[in-house]
C-alpha cells in the first residue's frame, strides 16, 4: 500500500506538511506497512490537501481536504482496516471537474514523484528525447511540430515550428533556447504546476527543441517567486544530468546540450523577449525595437529562441504520439489543449486543461461548477493585463486565439478569473492599469506618462468624481498608447479599460452621472443603512470604531453618515441581516 | 556619505567575507549582476550603498548601474527589513477575492503600511504581484530565516491571529 500526498505549493499552502506528519505518526504507532510519497499538484486546488491511497493491486482512492484531524480514521479504517472511508473521498461530482479534462501538458502532474526521475522514466520519459536525437533530422523534427499545430502558449500564439524554424536558419556561433518561466499574469499559475509537479518534461521539450534549432545550451528564466519550482527544476536537472540525458553525447548521438537556470527577479515586463534577454545579461529588463528578432540576434547576439513552459511541456506527447494526433485535437487554427487557470469568484478553482474550442460556459460553469454562493455571473477576465473581460452574454464563445481575439481579451496565459455581480467593472479596470503602470519599464513616454493618466482618471470615476468627458478621453487615451508603444506591454496595457468601456458602459456612466457603484464595491459611492429589521442589541453600535452608530437599547439603531468611514465593521457584526449597503 | 567610502579601498574585505565565494564565481562572469544581487540580498537581507559600492568593485560595473539595476526588479531592497517578510498577494485572484481587505486588517494590526517595517524590527510588509496560488485567493506568503511559509483562504481575522501567533513565538 502507497499514501501519496499532493505537495504544489497550494496543498502545502493549505496545510499538506502537518497531513504528512500526521500521517508518518499515525502509520508508526500503528505499526503498518505503507509507504508515504508525495507528488505535484493534480490541479484540484479547491480540495487541498489531497491524498491518494494506492492498493497494491493498483486501485486508487483520493481522499480530499485531509487536514490532520481527518488522517487519523484514513489510516484506522482504511489502512489497517481496508475499508474506504467513504465520508472523506472525492465527491462524484469532484471527480467530474478530473473527468471533463483532456489532459497533455499536465498528464503526469499531481501522478508521479517530481523529484524522482525514475517515476517520470515508468510513464515513458525521455522516450521522446532518445527518439529525436539518434533518429530524427532537424528538420524532421520541426515538421513534426508544424503537422501539430502547437502556438505558442504564453500569450501571442506564434506557431511555435515558425521560431524554431527561424533559429534553425539563422547562423550563428552559439545558439541559445530559452524557457520563459516567469509566469508573470497574476491569477496563471499552470506553468507553476508544471515546473513543480512534472519538471522533467520541460526539461525533454527544451532538449528536443534545442535540437531542432541547433542549440548547445538552454537557459530556463523562473521568477523568485516561485522557490518550490526552482528547487524541483534543479533536482530534475542534476538526475537527468546523472543519466546522460543532459551534458555531452546524449543517449550517444553526438549531441551536447545543457541547462542552467536564471532566477527572475520580478518584473512583468520581462516577458517581452528582447526585455528577458536584457535581463538574462543582467541588465534592467527594457525591451529593444524589434527586427532584428532574438531569432537572429538575441542572447549575446546569438540567434535566440524562446518559447514558455507550458509550450515545451506538450513537445515530448507530440514527439511520442505523432503531430497529427496533437492536431486532432481542438479547432481549425487553435489546435491541442491548452490550460487555464480557474479563479476568481468560482466555485472550484483549479487548473483544467481541455481541447481548444470548448465554449467559456462548458469551462466555467461544466467544469469549474459556477459562482461561489451561486451569485449572478457577471464577465470573465481572461490575458490578465493585456486582456480583458467577456461578458456574460458572450459565454458561448469558443476557446480559441481567434474567437477570444475578437472579443477585446486575449487567450493569454490562459488565466480565466471570474467575476460577480459585487465585482466592480471600473474598479477591476483601475486595478489592471495600477499593475500595468508600476510594470511600464518606462522607455516609451505613452506607455511610462499615459497609463499614469489613465490611472487617476479611473481613480477619480471610482470615488465619485468623475467628469462628463472622461469615458471619451479614456478612449483617446489607449488609443495613443497603443500606437506609442514599443512592446506588448504598452500595446496592449489599455485592453482591459477598453473591453470594460466596451461591455460595460453604464457601470462607467453610473459612477460619473448618477455617483453610484452597480457592483456596491467603491467605498466612496455606497453607504451603510439599518433596516427596521434592527432588534436594538448594540452590537454595532459598540464595534463601530468612529461612534457613528447610536440608538436605545431595543430600539433601531441609526448610522449618521457624516461620521461613517464605512468600513463595513457593523454589516459583519449584524446577525439580524439589518443592515445593508447601498 | 560615510568616510570610508569603499570605492577607493579594500578595507571592507572582511566585512563583506560571506560574499566572497559568491564575487569569485561570478564577478567576472558576464551577465551575472542580478545573479551576484540576489545571492548578496539572500545573505545581508537587503542591499545596502556599502554592499553595492563593494560589486562595483569586485565587478567593474559602476555603482550608477547596479543601482540602476537594482531598482528596476520588485525583488530587490535597499533597506533592511524584518524578520518576518510578509508577502501579501495583490493578484487579480486575491484582488476579486477581497485582498484590499486583508491589506487593511494586517496596516491595522501591524500599525504600518505597504513596504514599512514594525518598530520591533518584527514584520515587513510588502504587496507582491502573483504568488500563483489563486485558488486558494487571498494569499500571503512569510518568509522568514525558518522557510517560506503560505496562507491561503485569509480573512480578517485569520490574518490577525495568524500574524499575533508569530509574533508570540518570536
């Protein structure tokens, strides 16, 4: 028998170190004999801790939400007892959100030992690898990719055959491939759960890619953020090393390649490629004009590739079931899986990876089970700054670059971040272009001074000031910045006021004209209420800290807005649900 | 300035002697800078003008320019910090999911706001971008010289018991 317990960095957020010492404490006073492992994490976050218990035969039962006060009856009943704790284990329709998905980036995540390479060899590991270095050509290789159909995954979706292809062609004395893993969009966390829970297949996609483009040397760029990963990616680095499949003469094709990281040092404008080469050679990471291409000129001047994590994680399945397989998958043009990162205000957050062309709604409301308290759906934020929200009434809409495109938001990184009727449109467009203003690195003055001037003129809507004129001058706005900046950055840095602007207008005009928040969300356009349904029992009264609340014992209380700061202290207080915000 | 300005001298060798392996593996490597910075950060906790002027030297890259570099990256300091770094995620996630409000409680509690440290040299606060746990939104990470700890699914309160438990132990 083999207790497996779940160990990305959200099981270990949510307490899967204290489940694993409970467990090592309660399987040594029982004295049985199981072996204890853990494994990355299987995209379930919303259930963490999870543990999977094998049997010997090989049947599995997952237990969810294992905080130690659950492991003690798992190991009595079903440990010693063998009998399935039925009370604790994975809900059938827990299960479905598994069974939905269509898995080929995280195909072995939350399934093996990430720090164990013999785990990943038994699930056919570095197949691929020996395949495409004692057999294939270069250009064999790139054809392979290209019958697949696989864009890139971190954002453009740039077929990825193309910028290998390119590099292959360009000459050069080194050349460079490099992993972009500097997952910057806040609310994407797939790459992450690749580099802790499956590192080795990226480690076999950038050989394999690095091959076909005809470089020696890889660099993986992982920002510091994420200190599990980067301990894990050096585990998988240093056994691949110990087995020859990285350094000189892998598996004796003649071929030499090695990989070393490069810790970010957190600056989202570093996923541009020319940003992230400036900040591979230690400079501030501001992006160059492009041509020429990092293709041609990139990494010391070396033709450059770079491609993001979760594009290399699907290179090996392509290599081992073919390109056509890959291309079977999905639409016409957005071909394969892709994962997206389901958070926000939804009921099972997590990562799901599904074909490309699933409609929003299957993903969000099929998989992911809807709004948290079944609350009104109201628009998803997909491309994180450089996308934007899709409303409601366009949750059919497949999952595809294109059909995505179309709707002002990009695919992205794939974050889908859901949002409610309390989620306030403007707020969320004020929030997005606060991020993009810190990250402008600053060269170009419409992306440095304009979002700046985006900035307070959403600060000033979401206050209660906002003036006739200011949605039109938004507009004029991102449409200079767009045309004045160099990179993506700034190009697309206004997308996410311009979709809201788009969908969601009246929010827009109702903070400007009539000084109310649809959502109820800025503080300075609500105020707090009490109802007749007040029994008098002072209890707000006495947790108000500005005294702004008075009344008789019994009596309705009243809150005198002049002093209310409106912290919300006496709504959370209130057990009669008499008060209310307005 | 301080006298002993180390740009002009070698006297602040046995001050900065944790760095040296650190200066002899990388000083001459081209592109290191961030690497070399960070591993400085790793041991003094931040990077003070004594720490920088001492990588210029070793380095040959003017002071300016780390400087430059240094205040380019969100992970980099130039003041020392406290003990206990808290971390709290400002993602989208956390954003939509109430992140603002456990800003709030933990400015209370702790009687500072976003990059201050406690008078007691206890806690420092910084908002961070993403720390990839978005479902478990709102999230902070701790970091202390103990490991990197998370908490996810924060409310008000279980960010001040959270935050009064530490500063109990310590």
């Amino acid at each position: 028998m083999k207790v497996i317990i779940g160990q990305g960095s959200c099981g270990i957020a949510t307490g899967a170190k204290k489940t694993q010492a409970e467990f090592e404490a309660q399987i040594a006073a029982k004295g049985v004999n199981v072996e204890i492992d853990f494994t990355g994490c299987v995209g379930t976050c919303y259930l963490e801790p999870i543990v999977d218990v094998y049997e010997d035969n090989g049947d599995m039962t997952r237990y969810v939400k294992v905080q130690p006060d659950r492991v003690e009856r798992i190991v009595e009943e079903h440990l010693v007892g063998g009998k399935v704790v039925e009370e604790y284990a994975i809900a059938p329709e827990d299960q479905q959100f598994l069974d939905k998905q269509q898995r080929v980036v995280l195909r072995h995540c939350g399934l093996i030992n990430p720090e164990k390479i013999e785990e990943y060899l038994a699930v056919g590991g570095y197949e691929a690898t020996q395949r495409v270095v004692t057999s294939m050509t270069q250009d064999e290789v790139i054809e392979e990719i290209k019958v697949s159909g696989l864009r890139g995954r971190g954002g453009a979706g740039f077929p990825t055959w193309f910028k290998w292809n390119a590099a292959k062609g360009n000459p050069g004395k080194n050349k460079y491939i490099v992993c972009n893993a500097d997952e910057g969009d806040p609310g994407a966390f797939m790459d992450r759960s690749v580099l802790e829970g499956d590192p080795h297949s990226l480690i076999e996609g950038m050989i394999i890619g690095g091959f076909a483009m005809g470089a020696t040397e890889g660099v993986i760029y992982c920002r510091a953020e994420y200190p599990l990963a980067i301990k894990r990616l050096e585990i998988a680095m240093a056994q691949a090393r110990e087995k020859g499949f990285l350094g000189k003469d892998i598996f004796g094709s003649g071929y030499d390649f090695d990989l070393r990281i490069k810790a970010g040092a957190g600056a989202f404008v570093c996923g541009e490629e020319t940003a992230l080469i400036a900040s591979l050679e230690g400079e501030r990471g501001m992006p160059r004009l492009k041509p020429p291409f990092p293709a041609a000129k990139g990494y010391w001047q070396q033709p450059t590739n770079i491609n993001n994590v979760e594009t290399f994680a699907n290179v090996a399945w392509i290599i081992n079931n073919g390109g056509a397989a890959f291309g079977a998958m999905g639409t016409q043009q957005s071909k394969g899986t892709k994962v997206f990162a389901l958070a926000g205000k939804i009921k099972k957050g997590g990562l799901v990876e599904v074909p490309m062309g699933l409609a929003l709604k299957d993903v969000i409301f099929g998989i992911g089970g809807g709004i948290k308290q079944d609350k009104q759906f109201k628009a998803v934020q997909m491309g994180g700054p450089s996308g934007g929200c899709i409303p409601a009434d366009l949750i059919e809409t497949p999952v595809t670059y294109e059909d995505i495109n179309k709707t002002g938001a990009i695919v992205g990184s794939g974050g889908m971040i859901v949002m409610d009727e309390d989620t306030c449109m403007v707020d969320m467009a004020r929030y997005f272009l606060d991020f993009t203003r810190k990250e402008s690195c600053g060269k170009c003055n419409y992306c440095r001074i304009g979002t700046k001037r985006m900035l307070e003129i959403l600060e000033r809507i979401t206050r209660g000031e906002g003036q006739d004129g200011d949605i039109e001058l938004l507009e004029e706005l991102a449409a200079k910045i767009k045309d004045g900046s160099m990179c993506g950055l700034g190009q697309t840095a206004p997308n996410p006021v311009l979709t809201t602007i788009r969908y969601f207008r009246n929010e827009y005009e109702d903070h400007i004209y009539n000084h109310t928040c649809t959502a109820k969300s800025c503080k300075e356009l609500i105020s707090y209420e009490i109802t007749d349904k007040c029994v008098g029992c002072t209890a707000c009264s006495r947790k108000c800290p500005v005294g702004a609340i008075s009344g008789e014992v019994k009596g309705q209380h009243v809150i005198d807005k002049e002093k209310c700061i409106k912290c919300g202290k006496c709504l959370e207080t209130c057990k009669f649900g008499a008060i209310v915000k307005k | 300035m301080s006298e002993k300005c180390c740009c002009c001298g070698t006297q602040n060798k046995e001050q900065f002697k944790e760095l040296e392996p650190v200066l002899e593996k990388y000083a001459k490597v081209p592109g290191s800078l961030i690497t070399i910075l960070q591993k400085a950060q790793d041991i003094y906790g931040y990077l003070s003008i004594d720490t920088i002027n001492h990588i210029s030297e070793a380095t040959g890259i003017k002071p300016a320019k780390i400087y430059g570099v240094a205040t380019f990256y969100a992970q980099f300091r130039l003041q020392p910090i406290g003990k206990y770094l808290i971390m709290l995620c400002q993602g989208t996630a956390c954003h939509v999911n109430g992140s603002e409000i456990i800003e709030e409680a933990v400015c209370e509690y702790l009687g500072i706001q976003d990059g201050e440290t406690t008078e007691d040299g206890l806690f420092t606060l910084n908002n961070v971008a993403c720390l990839g746990c978005c479902s478990l939104a709102p999230v902070m990470m701790i970091q202390s010289a103990d490991g990197d700890e998370t908490y996810g699914n924060l409310t008000k309160d279980k960010v001040v018991q959270i935050l009064a438990e530490i500063r109990e132990r310590a």
